[in-house]
C-alpha cells in the first residue's frame, strides 16, 4: 500500500514545514514539495497539521489490581487511543506475587493477542523479589531477551504493588548494568498508611481524604529519596506522574547537576485541581480519584513551566479508566474507590488548545513532549515519535480548526466517565496512520484487531535503527 499525504505542515519536535509526505508499506519513503509520485491513496493535508503519531508511556490496560480490573482492554483501550492521534503506547505489566518476570510478561502479551490495534511495548512492574518471585537475575535478562528496557517500582500501595527501598535499591543497581531504565512511582508508602488510619478513625471517609491522606510533601520526599538512591546506583531514573512542585523540585535540582533524572507529568495535572474532590453530587468527585491526588491550582502553572523549559520531558496520561459502577463501590469509604483515570484520547486535544493554542508551549515542544522524547527515553526512536524518511509511518493529520467537544457520550473508551466532560477544544486529529495503514479517518475506525505489533524496545536511549528503505 503505498499513501501521499499532500501539502500539509509537517511538525515534528525540531521542524515545521509545508510538504507531501509519501509512504511505502510501512515506513515514510520520501518527504518533498510538490512530489511527483503514484500512490494507491492520497491524503489532502492543505491548511491542516501532520504530526508524528503519539507516543503513551503510561498506560494501565485491562490491569487487574485490588479485586476490580480496568475497563479498556487492549482493543477499547486502543481504539480510544487512535481517535485521539496515538499510535504507540508502553503499558505496565505487572509481576503477580511469586511469579517470574517471564510468566507476568507472558499473561501480559496475551492480553494483546488479537485485540490490538495500534503498537506497545511493555514496562515491567517488579513487586517480589522473595525465593518464590523473580530474581535479580532474571530481571538483568528482560531488555536483552524481551525488548522489555524500563523496570517500575511502587514506594506506596503498601498492600500491593509497593516494593522495599532494599529492593528499590537492588533494582536501580540492575538497572545501571543492564543500561534498562528505573521508573517509580514516588510517594512515602508508610506515611500515607498512617494518615489513612488517621483519617478513617476520625470518620473522615469522602473522597476529598484520598487526597488529603496523600499530600504534596509525602510525594516530594519519595521523589527525593528515589533520586538520591538511583544516583548512588548509578541508574537512569524516570519519576512518573509528578503532580507537584515538592516532587518537581528535586527533579530539577538533580538535573541542574547533570544527573541522569527524567520526569513526566500527565494530562489531568493541568486541568483538575484539588477541589473537585469536593464535587458531592452524585458521588461525582470519585471520578477524579487517582493517585497521585489533584493538588492545589498553584501548582498547574509550575507544572506548564516546567514542561515549557524541559524540567519535565514528557506528558503521558496514567490511563487507568474505570466506570461509575466501579467508583461507587467507595461511596462510604474513599479506600474502595478504585483509583485511575482514562485518559488516552484527549491528551492531543487538551494540550494541543490549551497549551499551544493558549500560548503556553510552542507546537514544537507539544511534539517533543507527547511524541519524540517519550519514544526516545523509552528506545524507540526514531523508529517511533517524529516524520522523517526511513521511519514508522505513524502519522496523524490534524485539523487545528476542528471543534470537538469531550464527553464520555461520544467518547470510545469502555468508561461511561470523562475527567475533562464538557470541555470545549479546538484542534481534532482527522486521519491516523500506524505504519501507513490508515486506521481512523473522520468518525470511521478502519483498523483490524490484532493488527498492532509488539514493540522490542532498545535499551536507555539507544536508538533503534530504522530500517532505511529506498522507494522504488
Ligand atoms: O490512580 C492511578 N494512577 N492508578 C494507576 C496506578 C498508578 O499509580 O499509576
Ligand atoms: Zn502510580
Ligand atoms: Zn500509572
């Protein structure tokens, strides 16, 4: 199959130009004005935006965690994602209590088996490192022998996920000769269980207290203690979904002395604040309940800076939807309300009309930050993440005058929930293609499940070489 995308205004993280971009098979071929080629379909782009397809590094499919499980699958879950212009994600995949790493990635490909329609790759969860679970050994193997490069670490959810800060340790040490990289989830665990008993003793049990149970400091104090302890390892470290200023800031400190520190953070941390966990009627306030916490409306200007002058690299979503059904089962207590929050399909819009069109970042840096620096620190570009001749062609053409209005009514998403209901955007992707298959084109989804590949990705930072094909 070979495509034109004609006269558009390509956009990657360093360019922005008008041409035809021409696609052979699966990858980009040739990129010029005015090109004189034949191709089977041919894409109109005038006036219109194309951008390398999205890239999602934080995502929880069909994750099964305390008893409830999300609800998008590897099909719902990538459905949403191709109508909001991503083409790849990296997904967590969690290692049971006494399984291997082996046997948790195994469950995990599963789930993707058949369903899938756009690509990803896997991140590991390590959570035991007893005799009966996985062995450092075994972990030292993943990047190589599954493409799997970035092993993740809880210091909270002290009844599940959460791992010690000898194993922390441990990991980041693996990491440093195995050239994976170390994400963590950074809050301090064993605060956060005796704030939780606090409250509920006292009666406090709406879901204002999930986040006043977790406060900023609790967040900033694990975030520092990650940082120091992966630089002592000598560990890559990448702190995921930092939502406040206590946690950005050792995040910078490191990387003002040259650290090898990493941060992202997510979508929602712009837009919802800490009052809407006040929002009583219907229970609505459970709907925002995801960790960590909404903060202050202080913090969402610190946080636009930050990714503006790359103290943070990347905005990712934390995807983790759940219904109402589900959310309700925390009526009387916020300790059941399942946390998470879907969010794959509105990112390009909402920073797309909130942070470009309002001035906030250049259209450059949305690139950078949603496409081209999370395939790079995850080993996948430039296969992934940016249009240039010889890579994927993941390309979404982007209409920046289209009105879309958010709403879980219209939404593809298995959740009957939308964090951002009712938001008015400007700016909507109009054709998605994964490696040159056109897999959405207006409100049409063309994609086949099962037609999304697994991606192997290279260790931290090594680029994967794409396959430079010449065209015919
Ligand atoms: O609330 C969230 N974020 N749920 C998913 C698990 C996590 O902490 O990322
Ligand atoms: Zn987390
Ligand atoms: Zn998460």
């Amino acid at each position: 199959m070979s495509v034109l995308i004609k006269g558009g205004r390509v956009v990657t993280a360093a360019d922005d130009y008008v041409a035809d971009v021409y696609i052979e098979g699966e990858r980009i071929a040739l990129i010029g004005r005015s090109l004189d080629v034949d191709a089977e379909k041919v894409i109109d782009a005038t006036g219109k935006y194309v951008l390398p397809g999205a890239v999602d590094p934080h995502t929880h499919l069909e994750m099964p965690w305390r008893g409830k499980t999300t609800v998008d699958d590897f099909y719902h879950g990538h459905v949403a994602a191709a109508f909001g212009g991503t083409t790849t994600h990296v997904d967590f995949c969690i290692q049971g209590k006494g399984q291997t790493f082996g046997e948790a990635l195994e469950i995990w490909h599963g789930k993707r088996e058949g369903k899938a329609i756009i690509d990803n790759g896997f991140h590991i969860i390590v959570t035991d490192l007893s005799e009966d679970g996985g062995t450092l050994e075994e972990l030292a193997t993943l990047p190589e022998e599954h493409g799997v490069s970035s092993y993740k670490l809880f210091m909270a959810y002290n009844d599940s996920l959460r791992i010690s800060d000898e194993g922390l340790f441990r990991v980041m040490q693996v990491a440093a000769r195995t050239g994976a990289c170390v994400m963590v989830h950074a809050e301090n665990g064993d605060a956060i269980e005796v704030l939780i008993a606090d409250a509920i003793a006292a009666g406090n049990t709406d879901p204002i207290h999930h986040a006043l149970t977790r406060p900023p400091e609790v967040e900033g104090e694990a975030t520092n203690r990650a940082v120091q302890l992966a630089h002592v390892a000598g560990a890559p470290l990448y702190v995921v979904h930092v939502s406040c200023e206590e946690s950005l800031e050792p995040i910078q400190a490191a990387r003002r002395k040259g650290w090898d520190v990493w941060g992202e953070t997510c979508t929602q941390y712009f837009f919802v604040d800490l009052s809407f966990l006040e929002r009583m009627e219907n229970f609505e306030a459970a709907n925002w309940v995801y960790t960590p916490p909404p903060r202050p409306k202080k913090n969402q200007p610190i946080l636009w800076d930050a990714v503006r002058v790359g103290d943070l690299q990347v905005i990712s979503t934390d995807h983790c939807g759940y219904t109402l059904e589900q959310k309700a089962l925390g009526k009387d207590d916020f300790r059941q309300i399942p946390n998470g929050a879907a969010g794959m399909e509105n990112r390009l819009h909402m920073i797309h009309h909130f942070g470009v069109r309002e001035g906030r970042i250049t259209l450059n840096r949305m690139v950078e930050l949603l496409c081209t620096n999370p395939a790079k620190l995850f080993g996948m570009y430039p296969k992934k993440g940016t249009i240039a001749v010889g890579c994927d062609a993941d390309v979404v053409v982007f209409d920046p005058e289209k009105r879309h209005t958010i709403t879980a009514k219209t939404h593809h998403s298995a959740t009957d929930i939308n964090i951002f209901e009712g938001t008015e955007v400007v700016g909507s992707p109009e054709v998605v293609l994964r490696r040159g298959e056109v897999i959405v084109e207006g409100a049409e989804l063309l994609a086949k499940p099962g037609s999304g590949q697994f991606v192997r990705r290279a260790k931290f930072r090594e680029a994967l070489q794409p396959e430079v094909a010449a065209p015919a």
